[in-house]
C-alpha cells in the first residue's frame, strides 16, 4: 500500500539563485493570469469555434506561440510554465465543484511559486544539505546545487517539488510517495474509543475528556504580535506606492503573517498528531467556516451592521485553523486505521450533557454552562464536546437514548 506524504525543508539560495526563482516564479504568475484571462474574455469563442469548453491541456500547447511573443519565458522551465496552467485547471475544477471560489489573479509577493513534476530532474543529497533542480545559476562548488536544511530524513520516492516564498524565507515542499502497512482489522469500536472534540475561539480544541488544546500555543486576540501585525497593516497603507518605505514595510508583514502561518500549523500538527495516536474514533460538528467568517458590510441599498465587530470575529476564527484542523485530523486517523465522524453542530452549546435539556439560558457565560433543569454545570466548551461525543455514539448505535433522540441533537450530517 502506497501513500503520498509531503515534507517542507528550508532554502538558503544564493543572490543569483533567488534571482532566478523570483525569476521563474513571475514567469509562472505571467502564464497562470494570462490562462485565466483567456478563460474568462474567450471561452464562449473557443467553444463556439473548437465546439469543446478550454482545458489546461489545450492551453499548453499554447506555450510555444507565447514564448515568441514574450522571449524570456523561454529562461523558465518548460514543466513549471505547464504546472501553472494546471494549477488554474485544479482551480476551475474546485469552483464548479462547489469547493472553493471563482479563481482569482496571481499577485506578486503573495502567489511566488513553481513546481517541478519530472522526478527524473530531481536529486537530493541530504547528508551534504544539497538540493539539485534543473536551470539554475551554478553556485561555487556546488554544480548548480541550492542548499537547504533537512530537518529529517526524505523517505520514500520524490514526486515532484514545489519552491515557495513565505516571508523572507523560500521553502521546498517535496511530494513523496511512501510504503505503508495496511491496517489490519480491528474488533468493533467500543464506547471508550470514541472521543468528541469541540472548536472554539477562546480554547481552539477542547475534548470530550476535558482536555483543552491549542491556547498555549497560539498568542491571545490583543496580544503584541497582533497589535504589530494591526501597525504594520496601518503603515502599508499610509505608505506611497512605489517607494522604498513601502517595500520595506510589506517584507516586515510578509514576515509577520509567514511566521504566524508557521506557528499555526505546528498547533494543528501537534494537537492532531496526539489525538490520532490516543483515540480510534473522533467525532467533530460540522462548521462552514466559510459562511461563518464571511463579511457582514451587505451591499450599499443593504448595509450590514456591527461590521468591525464581526471583522475582528472572523479575525479569530481563521487564526485558530479549524479548516487545517478537520484535513489533518481525517488523514492522521486514516493513516492509522481509525474514523473520523462529522455531525451536525445544532445546539451543541445549548443542550445539557447530563440530562438533555435544551436551553439558551443554560450559557450563562462564554466558559460557564449550568442547567436550568438539573442544575449541572461544566465548561461550555466540554458540555459541547461531550454533547458531540454522543451524536457519534448515537449514529454508531452504542448510546441510544433519549437526549440523543431529539430533532436538535439527531441530525447527523456526514460520515468520512
């Protein structure tokens, strides 16, 4: 059985060799926003007169024609300038999947990205911190080489990478192809193995079992660094387009936003890394993070109200990483055999894990749950993991009961 995992190492290039991957990687945003103005300005015309919607593999032959007109594309890689127009087709196929929005422009600064697919022109030595790609300026003593930092060992077979700038710093994300066991069968889940998690703004994760994760980690809302983060937003604005003052000020928010990237997702890594290892079965609530942190400005004949507040709201919400939270939780537990379940999150919040009552009332605070009817009382966040917990248990068929068998808390949504 075959996997495919992803490893990120660290980049130290040279001044010729990070001239060259800003090189290609503008090459690659020219190909990606000309292919997707095409899509946009041409398609009723290509199908009219072709008689077939426009693909990614139509527009690569393309290529060719567009290197007469633009010479110096022809210094980028061919596969890199193809992997572009792919990656505009992935994003098509996401957007008339339902997955995501209507595909936007690349941006300097914010999309520098290229991808190698030929393994065959890829060479890793990591003993030496080497890293070998194809059409590079040849660094002294090193063939062509790009050091990098290998935090671990590369296993497996390389597929393809993929060079990235976040911040300061250029990363290499290889795609490996690894040999894994099969899971062997397992005796059927038992109530002990299924463990519920709830995520919120205040405590990112909070388990069936009381456990809070994740709010060591990540600095609080109103900390220093997101008072640095509101300043430096605040002196990009101010500043000239153009000037040196501006350029300065955007590398120091790159950096910002990259090492506040970086910090989130060793939350996610380390919070989903223990939860897969110590429970077979996880049930989560089904959020639309998407519709949860959309704007509330409205429109100019409907003008939205509490606009900063519910800016500042989502803010948090996609600080915490529920979306990343959901990916690797479902792959950590597949890799291990086990089963991530995803119900309805109605009145989670509302309804009292002791005896079933529901009421608004009952949250008394943003931390403090007591019932109006049995009078118990726990954190809101484990009362609303617990009550997660018993959905999975109901849709499993170990806990009937009649809490879990009311309209609120019945609705399971989807098994993944």
């Amino acid at each position: 059985m075959h996997r495919t995992l992803s490893t990120r190492i660290r980049l130290n290039p040279d001044l010729d060799q990070e001239v060259e991957f800003r090189r290609i990687a503008g090459s690659c945003r020219l190909v990606y926003n000309l292919g997707l103005e095409q899509r946009r300005d041409f398609w009723r015309q290509y199908r009219a007169t072709e008689g077939r919607h426009l693909h990614w593999m139509g527009q690569k032959k393309e290529l060719p024609a567009l290197k007469e007109a633009a010479p110096f594309l022809a210094d980028a890689p061919a596969h890199c300038l193809q992997m572009a127009l792919q990656d505009l087709q992935r994003a098509f196929d996401a957007f008339f999947a339902g997955r995501a929005g209507y595909p936007r422009p690349r941006k300097k600064f914010e999309n520098d990205s290229f991808r190698f697919p030929d393994p065959a022109q890829i060479r890793i030595d990591a003993k030496a911190g080497l890293l070998i790609l194809p059409k590079f300026g040849r660094s002294k003593g090193d063939h062509g080489a790009i050091r990098a930092v290998f935090h671990r060992p590369i296993r497996g077979k390389i597929r393809s990478v993929t060079i990235v700038r976040e911040g300061r710093h250029w990363y290499a994300s290889i795609l490996l192809q690894v040999r894994c066991k099969v899971p062997a069968e397992k005796a059927p889940v038992s109530i002990d193995e299924v463990y519920g998690v709830d995520r919120g703004v205040e405590v990112p994760f909070m388990g069936s079992d009381g456990v809070a994760r994740g709010h060591a980690i990540l600095p609080k809302p109103g900390s220093g660094e997101a008072k640095r983060r509101k300043r430096l937003e605040q002196a990009l604005a101010r500043a000239k387009k153009g000037s040196k003052r501006r350029a300065k000020v955007r590398l120091k928010l790159a950096a910002h936003r990259a090492r506040e990237a970086r910090r989130r997702k060793d939350m996610i890594e380390k919070v989903t890394t223990e939860i897969a290892n110590n429970h077979r079965v996880v049930v989560i609530e089904n959020l639309p993070v998407r519709s949860m942190t959309a704007s509330a400005r409205g429109t100019v004949e409907d003008p939205g109200a509490n606009v900063a507040q519910k800016a500042g709201l989502n803010t948090v919400i996609l600080d915490k990483g529920w979306g990343l939270f959901r990916i690797r939780l479902e792959q950590k537990l597949a890799a291990r055999g086990g089963l991530l379940i995803v119900v309805s999150a109605a009145f989670t919040s509302q309804i009292c894990a002791c005896c079933g009552h529901v009421s608004a009332e009952s949250r008394l605070t943003r931390d403090l749950f007591r019932c109006t009817a049995c009078g118990h009382e726990a954190h809101a966040d484990h009362n609303a993991a617990c009550n997660i917990r018993d959905r999975g248990l109901a849709l499993l068929g170990l806990a009937p009961s009649a809490r879990i068998e009311r309209p609120a808390a019945g609705a399971v949504v989807a098994v993944c």
